[in-house]
C-alpha cells in the first residue's frame, strides 16, 4: 500500500468554503479515479494562531495506481484547485509505502 498526503496550509478567510469544497467536489473525484482505496481528511495540530493546515491522505493499492493517478489525472485535479483558491494556499505532498499495520 502507498499513502499520498497533501498538505495544504489554507487562508483562513476560505477555510470553510475549501473544507466544504473538499468533501464535496475534490476528494470525491480524486477517489473517483479508481486510484485509491480510500481517503482521509485531517486538521493538522500546533499551527500558530491564525494558521489553517490540513492533510489529506489518500490509500492507493500499489505504486502503479499511484503513478497512473498522477499522470493521468493529478495535474487538472491539481489544475482546479490552483485556480479556485490561487494565492490562498500552499501545498506539499509525499508519499509513503506501507510496511506494517497494526490494529486494536
């Protein structure tokens, strides 16, 4: 399993209208690329006051679901939250490989 994060630091005054758009528009059509398992949407912690950061993670099966995702349908996923929220956000993504689970 490969984890994708982005995390995005947001202008507070479009918060609500991103997590909004988020749940709504952006993370359904990413999971609509049949790339990943599933997605998860956090806040991140400890920001300075002011500050609006959040990581989504998306689960993809395999690196190849992850690199047919990204040449295939990142760059305009990509493209339509640049142009939604240009100059409000900034954003960082990595990816992680899954080695061990551990579940209660």
């Amino acid at each position: 399993m490969i984890i994708y994060n982005v995390t995005v630091s947001i202008d507070q005054a479009v918060e609500q209208d991103w997590l909004n758009w988020m749940r709504v528009q952006h993370i359904p059509a990413v999971l609509q690329t049949g790339c990943f398992l599933e997605s998860r949407l956090s806040r991140v912690n400890g920001e300075e006051d002011g500050g609006c950061t959040y990581s989504v993670m998306y689960l993809a099966p395999d690196q190849e679901a992850l690199d047919h995702y990204q040449t295939e349908f990142a760059p305009a996923l990509q493209q339509d939250h640049a142009a939604r929220y240009q100059g409000r956000f900034a954003a960082f993504r990595t990816t992680l490989q899954l080695i061990e689970e551990y579940k209660r």
